[in-house]
C-alpha cells in the first residue's frame, strides 16, 4: 500500500523564530497590523510504501526524527493518508 504523509515542522514555542518575528514586524507596513506572533516553520510531503498503516506511520515518524526535524529546536506533527 502506498501512503501520503504530511508532516508540519515548527520551532519549538520556547524558542524564538527571527523570521517570524520579522515578519510580524512587517505585517503593519502592509496594512495588516492586527496579525502578531507570526511562527514560520517547514512543510514537507512524502509518500510512502508500506503493509499498514502502523508501519507507515512509524516510518515517518522515524524519518522526522533522523532527519526532517532538528528535536532541540523544533517539533513535527504529521498525518497520513492511504493513497
């Protein structure tokens, strides 16, 4: 079975994210001055070949982990969709 995997990596909430700290500094030269607090993180999507859906689910998770997503900075959170 082949399936889609949408992963979401974010800085960690403790950490401060200087581009979406810059960004929300501009949000007022653009008329949008009531948008703060403006977190910038990665979106990825992968596709995957596995039995279930557990085997999936425990490959990107593992993929997140090794790879895609640094755990001192950042956090992920993923779904995943037969395709």
């Amino acid at each position: 079975m082949k399936f889609k995997a949408e992963i979401d990596v974010m800085p960690l909430k403790s950490l401060l994210d200087p581009q979406g700290k810059a960004v929300s500094a501009s949000m007022g030269n653009v008329g949008l001055s009531e948008i703060e607090n403006v977190r910038i993180g990665k979106h990825i999507t992968l596709e995957i070949e596995a039995n279930n859906k557990e085997v999936a689910s425990s490959r990107v998770e593992k993929a997140c982990k090794k790879m895609l997503c640094n755990q001192i900075m950042e956090s992920f959170e993923f779904t995943l969709e037969k395709i």
